[in-house]
C-alpha cells in the first residue's frame, strides 16, 4: 500500500485494539508461565532443603558413633548449604512471588476477554467508534494499574508463552472442538460431530 493512503478511521482504530488484544493475550500467558516456573522453584528449593536436612541429621547422628573427622567436617559442609538455601528461602519466597503472577494472569484474563468482546461489539456494529474509544481507554487504564503491580517476568517465561500460543495454540479452537463444549442447541455441526 502507498506511504501516502491513509486507511479509514475505523480500520485505525480496529488494528489499534487487535494489536492491544494481541498484547495483552501474550502478558496474560507470560504471567501464567512465569507461575509455572516459579511454582517449580519453590518444589526444588523444597525438596533441597528436605534432602539437606536428612542428610544433616544422618550426619549428626553418625558422628555420635564415630569419630571420623571426614564425616564431621561433610556433615559440617551439608549444613552450611542448607543454612546458606534457607537463608535464600527467606529472603525469597517462590510460592508468594507464584501466588503473584497467578493473580495478575487472572486480572489480565479479564482485560483479555473485555478487548475480544469490544473487537466483537465494534466489528459488528454494536457500539459505535465514540463508544469504542471511551471502552479502550477504560481497558488501558485498567490494565496500567495491573502492571503496576504486577511482578517482572523472565525471557525464560516470554518464550514459553510463546511457544504455547504459536506452536501449540494455546486459546485456538477449531469449530468442532467448540461444539463439544456446547450443548446440542447451541452446536453448529452437529452432523459432522455425529459421523454423519
């Protein structure tokens, strides 16, 4: 297309808010991954700890029985770790930080739903471009308040977000996986789904 064509208002303004959904699609599944990758954090720092201490207590109680000096100065080692991963556990809490991006995933659904509807509403005609404008406005201010607080998330998380949506396709469905949710009113190829 010529620099110079200028494409209609109401072309503008829907590239405008598919690319905010776009946007917001991706946020919503980097936090949702970011959860994922802290949540299994948290289970290895666990398990750590546990193995740690057993291996600390195994220790202790050996040295009660034996006088090797390479056994106290391993069970002297395996408890300065552990003190050192509890030490980082407490200034860190992978469960909270978790906790977190599941909630600000959650908060993002629901600015993702509300573009995807206004993108329906304007496409079809409900709600005239006025109206649209005032609805996306409201939608960014809402979603600036969400990233206030929303914690930081890795390029580790980025890539699996996107890997989910573009290669495994994430949030797409074809008709008759829709249909399957649906209840027989409510189908629109009931005769395929039947074989028919």
């Amino acid at each position: 297309m010529d620099q110079n064509t200028q494409l209609p208002e109401s072309e503008v303004l829907e590239n405008q808010l598919r690319e905010c959904f776009a946007r917001v699609v991706y946020s919503h599944k980097t936090h949702e991954k970011q959860a994922d990758i802290t949540s299994t954090q948290l289970a290895r720092f666990k398990l750590t700890q546990v193995a740690l201490s057993a291996l600390t207590s195994s220790g202790a109680l050996a040295t009660m029985f034996a006088e090797d000096f390479y056994l106290k100065c391993a069970t002297a080692a395996v408890s300065l770790v552990s003190l050192f991963v509890t030490g980082y556990m407490k200034g860190f809490d992978p469960g909270a930080v978790a906790q977190k991006h599941r909630d600000t995933a959650a908060d993002l659904w629901s600015i993702r739903e509300s573009y995807l509807s206004l993108l329906t509403d304007y496409a079809n005609g409900t709600v005239d471009r006025e109206n649209t404008c005032k609805k996306r406005d409201q939608l960014q201010a809402d979603l600036a308040a969400i990233y206030k607080s929303a914690p930081g998330t890795t390029p580790k998380s980025y890539l699996s977000a996107q890997e989910a949506l573009q290669k495994l396709e994430d949030y797409t469905f074809n008709p008759g996986e829709i249909d399957k949710f649906l209840p027989p009113a409510l189908k629109r190829d009931t005769g395929k789904l039947r074989g028919e």
